[in-house]
C-alpha cells in the first residue's frame, strides 16, 4: 500500500520568519505521525531558508521513538559546506543516517525542485555518493521525470528507488482539469514510468505540488511506494488543522 511522507519544510519557514522556536517543527511531526503517517521528509537546503541542521537531528531523535517512521533527507548531494552552518549533505546523511535519502539536482539557492536528474552520460560522483550514503544505511532515491531512459539509468547507478517529479501533471490538471485528456495524457506518463521502474526492480515514490485534486489517480498506480507532500498539506492545514488535514489525506490514500 502506498505510504505517506509529510514533508515539514513550510512548519521551519514559518517559525524562521520570526527566528524563534514556534512553531515547533518536532511537535509538528509528532502531531502528523500521531494521525498514522509513515513517514516524516525534509529538504534542508544550504540557504537554511527553512529545516536547519538542528532540525535534522532533532527529527532524528524524535524518530528513535517511532521505529515503523521513516526518516527522509532530501537534498542535492554535491551542496558541500556553508559559511553559516549548513555543514554539507553528505555530513548530514552521515549524522542522521535516515531511512531514505532523496537526491534532487537543484542548485543551492533554487527555490524549488523542477526537474529530474540527467544522466544521459554516467556520473561516476553521484553512483559513488549512492553507495556511500547505502553503506550509512540509507535507502537512496533519486528525483526523475517520468522518462523510460532516465529511469534505466537510474537504476544503472545504483539507486534503490525513484521519485517521480510530479509537477508537470499537477500543473496539467489546475490548466486543464482532472478530467481533461491532457490530464489523462500526462499521468499515463507517470503510470507508464512507474510500471516499467517497478519492472526494473527500482522502487517508486511520487512527490512535488500533489495535493487532494491531483493525488488520487496516483493512489490508483500500485507500483507507487510512497507520496511525499508538504506544501498543499500544510497550506490545507491552515484552514482545518494539522491533525484533521493529515487524516484526510491517509484517508484518501488508504481508500
């Protein structure tokens, strides 16, 4: 059955817009795991625009208590060292030891992922940073379109899984329409992708701009192991609360 991940994100910006502690990012994923959710995301990016190194460990004891959560670190895994304290990817991979490291190919100050990987020639740096952040204990998944070659190649790195980048159908439906046939063209797509990375022996997770309109043809694909969702969750969220928002997306997703 597919998972959900709650990427938390938003929860930092909000409180680093004061530089204070709330809201609280730990009591955040605590109020969303509480609901059932199987999986807590962050995306610390070297601006420190939002999660914080002290997040990541913070969210990593927090997790000691919840054995049946994953962790997911997100991240370009070349981001090396920053003068204000973001002290690496790989140093943070290396600390937290998630269950799953996702690897994106955003550059430091982008303000979000648009795009998957590009491996039409073999990166011989990111297959070795794939066994490393393995050999710490990470499943590692990488951030694709919903390209068959790419997906061959991911897997030709040794990637364990892939994330679908799921923008372009997003952008499609709130165009068009859920039912529109430029919908239904696009997440074929994805479907399409899915099965053939599943058939490959490649795991798939979904994520980027899903939200209650565009994410219940994705709970139809069974090769999909997990969503990660942040910004329409919490942006629901302000309207009904944290706890009740998660509900209904785990209920939309179970059903």
């Amino acid at each position: 059955m597919t998972v959900l991940s709650v990427n938390v994100n938003k929860i930092a910006l909000l409180r680093n817009s004061r530089e204070g502690h709330r809201p609280s990012v730990v009591e955040a994923a605590r109020t969303i795991i509480e609901q059932g959710c199987k999986g807590i995301t962050v995306h610390p990016r070297p601006d420190q625009r939002h999660i914080r190194p002290h997040d990541v460990r913070d969210l990593a004891e927090l997790l000691k208590d919840y054995p049946d959560v994953e962790f997911n670190i997100e991240g370009n895994p070349t981001a090396g060292p920053q003068a204000n304290g973001y002290p690496g990817f790989d140093a943070l991979i290396e600390e937290a030891r998630p269950v799953q490291a996702t690897l994106v190919p955003d550059s430091d100050n982008q303000l979000t992922s648009d795009h998957g990987f590009d491996l039409s020639e073999f990166d011989d740096d990111l297959a070795e940073r794939i066994a490393r952040y393995q050999a710490w204990g990470a499943r590692v998944s990488l951030f694709m379109d919903p390209d068959i070659e790419q997906i061959a190649e991911a897997k030709a790195h040794g990637a364990d899984r892939i994330e679908l980048y799921t923008g372009p159908f997003a952008e499609t439906v709130w165009a068009h329409g859920i039912d529109h046939e430029l919908s239904h063209a696009s997440f074929e797509s994805f479907q399409n992708a899915a099965q053939y990375a599943k058939q490959i022996g490649l795991g798939v997770n979904a994520g980027h701009d899903l939200d209650l309109e565009n994410l219940p043809p994705f709970t139809q694909i069974i090769e999909v192991d997990e969503v990660s969702i942040g910004h329409a969750l919490i942006a629901d969220a302000l309207d009904n609360g944290l706890a009740a928002t998660v509900r209904t997306y785990l209920q939309l997703i179970q059903a």
